[in-house]
C-alpha cells in the first residue's frame, strides 16, 4: 500500500512547472534507502510529467542521480535515468549513449537505453541507432527508434541491412519508413526496384501508407498492388464466389498447419487466437470463427460496422510523423496510440492534426493477397477446434 500511495503522491507534485517545485521531492527519494519506495517515487513523478516541457535541473539533483544511478536495483536505475533525461541532464545523455552503444551491456539494459534516449527525441541519437542496424541484439529497438528521430539519412541505412532482417525486424523496417512521407517515397521506390518485396507488406501496413494524402503515394501504392479498396459491388461478387469455393467439403480438406502459417503472417499482428497473437484487434478464439458468413463479411467488408475501439485515428506531429492506429487512452495531456508494431504516446502539445475515421483497424483486401488455396487453408485454421502446430515451410512467400 505504501508504494501506491507514495506514487499518488509523486504524481500530484511532478506536473508543476518549476524546478524549485521538485527539490523537496528529490530529498524524499534520496532519504529514502528502500528501492521499492525510490522507484515508486520516481515512476510516479515521470508518470506526472508526461506531455510537459523538459525541465531545468534542480537543486540537489546532482547528489541525488548519483546514488540512485549506482542503486542495485535495475528498476530504480532506469527510472532515474529517464528523470534525468527530462530535466536535460548533459551527463545522463552521455551515459545511455554509451550504454546504447556497449556490446558488453545487457540487450535488456540498452534496449531500456534506446527507449529513453527516443523517448526525449534525442536528436544527436539517430546516428548512433543507424550505426547500431549491423548490432541483431539490439536491431529491432534501433529501427523502431530511428522512425521517431527524423534522419535524411535514416532509409538508405535501413534499406541497406534490409535483406539482412529477419520477418519482424522487417515488419518494424516498413512500420518505420511509413511514418514519414519522404521515408515512404524511398520505401515504395525500393519495392519498384526489388530490394524490398512487395510481399513483405501485410494489408495493414498497406493501410498506413495509404493513409498519405499525397497522390504520388497513392499512385505508387496502386501502381505495386493495385486497388486495395474494391467497391461494394466488386465485395459482394468476391464473397459470392468464396462462398462457391469455400463448400464444406473444401474447408474440410484444409491444411490447418499450413493456415496457422498464414494466419500468423497476415493476421496475427493484431488478432490472438488459440493465446497466440497480437492485442491490437478483438480475441478471435471466442467470435463467431467457424459461421462463413460471419468471416467473410467481416473479411471482406471490415469497414462495414466497426465498433468505436478499433476505428483509425490518423495522426500527424509536429516533427513530421504521420501515424496511424486506435487510441487506447487519452487525457488532457497525452495520447497513447496503438499503431500496428507499438504503443506509441504522444504529447498533446506534439499534436499537429489528428482525424477519426471510419476505417477498421483491419484493412480491406487481405484475400486479395491469397490463392484460393491459401484462404480455404486460412478459413480452415480460423474455424477449427483447437490449435495446430506452426509448420513455417508451409507459409506463403514473405512469411518464411
């Protein structure tokens, strides 16, 4: 009880605005030698100062980061450095750039160094995470930061170690390079050139980049997969032959494994079936999986009804990101946006423009991107009894 309290009230001081305001709080967490009682202190100060401007040091801070940078407990130590990130201290940037950097760290350790240094878009950061695309244990953390710390340079490092990605760095590549629209553009032209395969991009990847107002985009995105939104007479045709294709006897004969595989390449990002999966879209296990009808439509047509949670927000910063997800929370002073690879929360005051829409976070198109053997084996996977094996020398080409 005693933490939770203590964090309540960490939180209640840390939204004031001056330094001075912080002093007696740094003298409660250094009095204090329980790291359960600094660490609920400090996360509930960095909890409070969340969507607030970066501020000057305080009195005291100096004695107090060091102690608290050399806690035994991991928690605390990571706590404090990103206190200390807040208040713009030169020594704490110094050091997490070090220990982003150090191949004699924990991954875990400089990946919670990758994440802080993002967090308070440490610009001077962006080419030390391009150097760190040739380092595996820490690539993926590296790629995802280097879409929030805007680089000229940033697609043609990552577009250099592309082929070298294993499917979820390359998700996290694509993720990245969709958030801005000069990032895009070199993106779609290194699919139109081969170094990227157009089978790489899952439907809601495609979605992101289709959410560019830009005409070149859109042009380039139809030109590589063509329309991604058929017309209402074109969805009702498309069901009306999957309900010729997809007869009983053929959604018997499934290669249930085989659909797993597919499931987890175009699916899975957002959806959990049988507890394997994504957290973005509704549990699939108890839905109305095995009702044909039910699947296709919702497959088909899933902008046709869609419930307030997973409707698309299109959200664009004040240093050029546009982002695209369902919102998860939001108060006075942040937005956490669930986008297709993160949780990614945004300060109010980082907020150029932001539009609801009516869209799914599920894209249109999805079984265009199948052969018809390929969605009686997904069909068959969705609306079977239990779970099958995950046999990857099945999956379709990209999902390998």
């Amino acid at each position: 009880m005693l933490p939770m309290i203590l964090c309540l009230i960490a939180t209640s001081l840390a939204p004031a605005d001056s330094p001075a305001d912080f002093s007696g709080l740094i003298g409660v967490i250094i009095a204090s030698d329980d790291p359960a009682v600094q660490d609920d202190l400090l996360r509930g100060t960095l909890e409070g100062l969340v969507g607030r401007p970066r501020l000057a040091i305080p009195a005291g801070w100096a004695e107090a980061y060091k102690k608290l940078a050399n806690s035994p407990n991991a928690a605390v130590r990571d706590s404090a450095a990103k206190l200390a990130l807040r208040f713009g201290d030169p020594a704490a940037f110094a050091a997490l750039r070090n220990v982003a950097g150090a191949r004699s760290a924990s991954t875990e350790t400089r990946i919670n160094a990758i994440d802080s240094l993002v967090g308070v878009h440490d610009k001077e950061f962006a080419p030390i995470l391009q150097n760190l695309l040739n380092d595996p244990s820490v690539r993926a953390a590296a790629i995802r930061g280097l879409g929030v710390l805007e680089n000229v340079e940033t697609p043609a490092k990552i577009l250099a170690v592309y082929s070298a990605l294993s499917p979820a760095e390359r998700a996290d590549a694509i993720a990245t390079l969709s958030t801005r629209e000069a990032f895009a553009k070199t993106l779609l032209a290194s699919v139109e050139q081969g170094t990227v395969s157009k089978h790489d991009f899952t439907p809601a990847a495609l979605l992101a980049l289709n959410s560019y107002p830009s005409p070149a985009i859109k042009s380039q995105v139809q030109k590589i997969w063509g329309t991604l939104r058929p017309t209402p007479v074109e969805k009702k045709a498309m069901i009306a032959q999957l309900h010729k294709d997809l007869t009983p006897a053929a959604i018997a004969a499934a290669d249930r494994k085989r659909g797993r595989a597919i499931f987890a390449k175009t699916c899975a990002t957002c959806h959990t079936l049988f507890d394997s999966g994504g957290k973005i879209g509704p549990e699939l296990t108890g839905s109305q999986r095995n009702n044909l009808d039910y699947v296709l439509s919702n497959v088909v047509d899933p902008s046709a009804v869609v419930a307030r949670d997973y409707q698309v927000n299109l959200v664009s910063t004040t240093d050029g990101r546009l982002l695209s997800g369902i919102v998860k929370r939001e108060d006075e002073r942040v937005l956490v946006l669930q986008t297709l690879n993160e949780l990614v929360t945004i300060a109010k005051n980082e907020i150029e423009a932001r539009k609801p829409t009516s869209d799914s976070i599920m894209p249109e198109g999805l079984l265009k991107t199948l052969k018809t053997d390929e969605i009686r084996d997904l069909i068959g996977y969705l609306g079977g009894p239990g779970q099958v094996p995950l046999d990857s020398s099945t999956a379709p080409e990209g999902a390998r």
